[in-house]
C-alpha cells in the first residue's frame, strides 16, 4: 500500500460539464430582488424548540368536555361540541409562527378548522366588525374580522399529526400566523363576533392592537 496522496484526475467532459452548471447555476449568482424576500420578519431569530408562553393557569380539557361557543352569527349563539367540530371540513396548514419575545418557528403542520370554513359554516351578523377570541384561561385577544378570515388562520387540534397538548392549548386553539403569536389564542372556549373593536388581554397592557410581526407592531 502506497501511503502517497491520490493524485486529482484530470478533468473530464463530465466534470467539466458539472463545472459549467455550478458557476451558471442560480444559487451562485447575486439574488433576485424576489428573491431576496426575507421569510424572517425583522428582530426575529429563529428556533427548532416550541417553547410554552402563556399567563401560567394550563387548564385540562377533557376533549369530549370541550365545547366552542360561537355568539353573533346567523344562528344566534352557537355551542358546537367536539365532534361537530370534527365534523365541520378539515383543513391541513403549514405555517410560520412568530412570537413578540422574537422567536420564529418555521413549518408548523396544523390540522383543524380553517376560520373561513367556520365562517362559512356560522355566517356573522352582517353590522359584526371584529372578533374576540375568549379562553380557558380567563385569556382574550382581539381581530379585525378579515385578519380573523385571513388564508391561513384556523383553529387547530393537532400539531404534526397528533393532537394538541395541554401546553399548546389542546383541545383547541387560535392559530393566525400572519399576526404575533399571542393572537393565537390557547384552550379557545369562545368566539365572538362583535360590532366595535375590543382590545383583549395583551393589547390592554401595552401590546400593539394588531401586532404585524413584518411591521414590528410590537407594542402601542
Ligand atoms: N389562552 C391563552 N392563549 C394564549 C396565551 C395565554 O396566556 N393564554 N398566550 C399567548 C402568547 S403571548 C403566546 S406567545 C402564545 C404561545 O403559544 P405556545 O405556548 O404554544 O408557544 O400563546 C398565546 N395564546
Ligand atoms: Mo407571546
């Protein structure tokens, strides 16, 4: 056995194709002003963990205790259990979410309800505004009603194919992923389509009323 290095063998007419491709591929030139659109909002860094941010009471919901209260909609007021909320059009969505303490977290698989199948489902009153996303918890967070009906948001029950954990705000949560994470209300019990604005939890205590994490609408 020779210990001396292998020598580099010449190049080829297939290494020199593979050369040609890398310096005309794509990646190797200067972005695109498309393409340099960022997927990180501003003064965010981003994480793999999902770590647990609420007011410190986890309630424990049985799922078949579990019931959602919808009030200012066509029908009147709506208490919709466990399985006719299963029973509603199911929707699957990868998102990005974003909390205002500046951690991203990139392709969260929900399953759940998308709000625009609820909304359809549970039409509301035609002077209603806004939302107010009411929880467990004693916790309350506020929407225009088209950040409510926004692509994306939904209510979810899973997370990567399995259910919610208590942690998360199993059985059920908020999850609007274009607006800073304490939107995405934990353990929602109630929904309530309103006919003026009506700041929750956060926005009354120095949270910006809409929180765009793209505009960094942190605070007030
Ligand atoms: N019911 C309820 N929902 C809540 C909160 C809360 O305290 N109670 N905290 C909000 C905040 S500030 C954040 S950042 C997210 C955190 O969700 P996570 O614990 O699943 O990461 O939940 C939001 N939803
Ligand atoms: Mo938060």
């Amino acid at each position: 056995m020779e210990d001396e290095p292998e020598a580099t063998p010449p190049e080829s007419g297939f290494t020199l194709r593979k050369i040609d491709r890398a310096k005309s591929h794509p990646s190797s030139k200067p972005p695109t002003p498309a393409q340099r659109v960022e997927r990180l909002p501003p003064g965010q860094h981003l994480t793999t963990k999902w770590p647990v941010l609420d007011l410190g009471v986890e309630p424990a919901i049985r799922h078949e205790d579990w019931a959602l209260s919808i009030e200012g909609c066509s029908q009147g007021r709506v208490n919709l259990a466990w399985h006719a909320f299963l029973d509603l059009p199911q929707t699957d969505m990868r998102s990005d979410i974003h909390c205002v303490t500046a951690w991203s977290r990139y392709d969260n698989e929900w399953q759940g309800v998308a709000t625009t199948t609820l909304l359809a489902a549970f039409p509301p009153l035609s002077d209603r505004t806004h939302v107010v996303l009411g929880s467990s918890d004693g916790y309350t967070t506020n929407l225009t009603l088209p950040d409510f009906a926004h692509h994306q948001a939904m209510l979810a029950h899973s997370w990567a194919g399995d259910l919610l954990t208590r942690e998360h705000g199993g059985p059920v949560r908020a999850v609007v992923p274009h607006l800073y994470l304490w939107k995405s209300a934990k353990w929602l019990r109630s929904i309530r389509y309103v006919t003026e604005d009506e700041p929750g939890y956060w926005e009354t205590r120095g949270y910006h009323n809409r929180g765009d994490p793209w505009a960094e609408e942190r605070y007030r």
